[in-house]
C-alpha cells in the first residue's frame, strides 16, 4: 500500500522539524551529559589558567533533582487519611509518571 500525498507531506514536514532542532538537542545533550564545555562564563581567564577549565555538570544536576522530586508516591482523595488504589491504578494505567518527567525536562 503506497503512502498517500498527505503522508509524504507530513514526513516531510517532521523531518524537516527534527533537522532543523537536531543540532540544538545534541548541544543540550553534552551539557546533560557533562560533555560540552562552557566556553564563556562572562569573565575574562588568563591563558595560563584556562588548562584548570572544568565541565560544571550542572545541568544534570538541575533537571535531575527536579524530576526526582516529581515522583508521585500515592494519591489521596480530600477528607481521606490514606492512599487510594483505585487513583493510583488510574496514574499508572495513563501513564501519568511519564507526562510529569515531560514538564520538568522541557520535553513535552
């Protein structure tokens, strides 16, 4: 079954969208990954002291602890004491975890 013009057309346009983010992402990702070094920091560094450069891995850091902190433990209906099953089964079964990592690392 051959691909209709709409769908060429739209493959064409995704591909065009991940090219045209694609060198920006795999920069955001060495600084993720602690591999991409920052080369100004708005002070000037003598010549002789740029060999003490080194890779703030802070990014990481950052977006790491904010998902961490994302993490839902249980789900308690207003009035209640405890955690509900029935809402965390819901949560689980939507995949609501997965949603949550999205907004604290800008990617969804």
């Amino acid at each position: 079954m051959a691909l209709s013009s709409e769908d060429i057309d739209l493959i064409k346009k995704l591909r065009w969208q991940l090219n045209k983010t694609q060198r920006q992402d795999e920069l955001l990702l060495r600084y993720y990954l602690g591999r991409q070094r920052i080369e100004q920091l708005g002070m000037a560094i003598p010549p002789e002291m740029r060999r003490f450069l080194v890779i703030a891995n802070w990014i990481r850091s950052y977006i790491d602890t904010i998902n961490d902190r994302q993490q839902v433990r249980s789900l308690i209906l207003p009035g209640e004491e405890t955690a509900d099953p029935m809402l965390r089964a819901i949560w689980d079964a939507k995949q609501h975890d997965v949603a949550a990592s999205r907004c604290s690392t800008g990617t969804g």
